[in-house]
C-alpha cells in the first residue's frame, strides 16, 4: 500500500519542525519519537522528529522513508523509524531549504525547479506552510525571540532583531499568505502560533487538510512547546 504524503514547507524558526512532528501524531501518521534541541546552557530549543526528513540532495524520497532499517530489515536507526507499524500517512520535512524558496525565502521567491523535483517523488496529498501575523496575540513575539536564540547558540553572524521582526511581519509572512497556491492548488497555510495555543478553529482546519479526527491529549502534544516558548518572551 502507498503511503499517503503531507509536506510541511516552512520559512527557518516558524515551528515548521515541530508543525511535520505534531501532524504525524495524529492516528494513521507515522508516530516519530520526539527530538528535542537544547541551546548551549540547556534550555529547550525545538522540537521536532529525525525520520520525517528528506535530505533531498543526498538520497531519494524513496531512499529517505526506508533509511532507518538495514537490508535484513534489522533496525540500524531507531530514532527515525515510525512507531505506528500500520501507518498509511506521512508528514515529511525537507533538508536542507525547507520551504523551496531562493535566497533562504527572504525574496518570496519559489526556487521552481526545487518544488517541482520534491513534489514529484513525494506527490503530496497537500502542502502546509505555517505563519504567524503582525498584530497575533499567539506567540508572535516568543517565536520571533526563540529564532534569535537559536541563530546566536548556532553562531551565526550577529542579527539585529528588528531587521528580522519587520522581515518577517512586513514582507515573509504576507506573501506566504498571498502566494501559497504558487504552491500548488493543494496549498495551505496554518497560523502556527494558534495550533500551540490550542485555538480550536485553527486546529479543526489542520485536521481537515490532513482527513484526520482531532486528537484527544492535543492540549498534552502541544504544552511542552508552549512551556518552552514561556522562556522567549
């Protein structure tokens, strides 16, 4: 049987890696562990899973959703194999340019021949791109912060965080909402900082993109992301 794909496309720091892990929670996904990332004094950093990655330069899709085993079937990586044994769903996450955009999408600009060779081996059933808006009461402010973090415990040149906040709230965010069908026709966008916060209208409509019932301990699933962003506002 075929396995049913969802991809998660997502700009660096808007949750798209813990976005792919919760989606593969639900009933007939694939289940991952999940990874947490710790900065260098040991606060949480993200959360997410190693086996809905696709290292798309490396490997094939088809490579990339069987790498946890040997060829005896043995399992060489625990940490990438599905916990659901009857899967028929994946929520897969790309590596490196998560969102298929030129210059790491700070010109909203689609690499298409990227999207085009990743949507033809993954053939997803939908594309889902999480935002956030400029005036949000949902985390706007602790995801935009957690970014900063990480990029300074990953030692990447100095940002200024303004530079960030007007690029991400003036220019990212508002073409992802105006553009996601150049996507494709099967494009969606979900407010990111509403599913943490379990606003349930937000939560209904990811659970129709993926045709799957809404999970009972979802307020369990997303709480340890919501206790990690208290420490970035």
């Amino acid at each position: 049987m075929s396995t049913e794909n969802h991809l998660v496309l997502y700009q660096a720091g808007h949750s798209g890696t813990y976005l792919v892990w919760l989606i593969n929670q639900h009933k007939n996904f694939s289940q991952y562990e999940c990874q947490w990332k710790y900065t260098e004094q040991g606060h949480r950093l993200d959360l997410g899973c190693y086996g809905a990655d696709w290292d798309y330069e490396n490997e094939t899709f088809s490579e990339s959703r069987t790498c946890w085993q040997g060829e005896d079937g043995a399992i060489l990586n625990p940490d990438r194999e599905p916990r659901n044994k009857n899967r028929t769903k994946d929520a897969i996450k790309l590596i490196p340019n998560h969102c298929c955009q030129l210059d790491s999408g700070r010109t909203g600009t689609i690499d298409l021949r990227l999207l085009k060779k990743v949507t033809e081996q993954v053939q997803p059933k939908s594309i889902i791109l999480p935002v956030i808006t400029d005036n949000s009461l949902y985390l706007r402010d602790e995801l935009l912060n957690r970014w900063i973090a990480y990029c300074e415990n990953h030692n990447k040149p100095e940002i200024d965080r303004d530079v960030w906040k007007g690029m991400w709230f003036k220019k990212q965010f508002p073409w992802l909402e105006e553009n996601v069908h150049r996507y494709g026709d099967n494009s969606h966008t979900i407010n990111i900082g509403k599913i943490i916060m379990d606003v349930k209208s937000e939560y209904l409509k990811l659970c129709e993109i993926i045709d799957e019932e809404p999970l009972k301990n979802i307020k369990e699933l997303t709480e340890p992301v919501r206790r990690m962003l208290k420490n970035y506002k």
